[in-house]
C-alpha cells in the first residue's frame, strides 16, 4: 500500500491517507482515501474516464438530457430530426 501511495505522490502530487477497515469476518483491510482538495485537482484528469453511473462517486455529474427515449449523457450525441408536414 505504501508504494501505490508514494506512486501517487510522487507522479501526480496527490497527497493520500491509509484508512484501516473491518470486513464481516473480522479481518482488517486497507483502503486508500485521497482528501477532498486533491480530488478536486485530479478531478477533470479522471472524469473523462469514469463511466457516468460512476460519477457520484466523486461527486461529479453527467449532463443529462431527459427525452422520450431516455437519457442522453452527451449534448454532442444530439442528432436533428427534421418533421415534415404530409
């Protein structure tokens, strides 16, 4: 764990913090937490990258466009239809 979070640190200057976890049996895991203001940084490097379900879990939003169809994640996915008249 300590050399991911020298990893971190070292090519993206991203302080981290070793957060120690219980699972349901009892044994004890280590997770990593990158504080808020560094997330804020690393945030428009990694957005691209994270699937828009993903989004909230760094307090990020997709911009959604609600249709008859559904939701769009893209204004750039928008296509033109033309109605005609008959």
């Amino acid at each position: 764990m300590n050399i991911l979070q020298e990893a971190l640190k070292q090519n993206f200057n991203l302080d981290t913090n070793i957060h120690h976890k219980k699972s349901k049996t009892g044994s004890i895991y280590e997770r990593i937490y990158i504080p808020k203001a560094g997330l804020e940084e690393l945030k428009p490097n990694i957005v691209p990258h994270i699937h828009d379900s993903m989004l909230y879990k760094i307090n990020a939003e997709a911009d959604f466009k609600q249709n008859t169809e559904g939701f769009e994640s893209n204004k750039e996915s928008e296509t033109e239809i033309d109605i005609i008249d008959t």
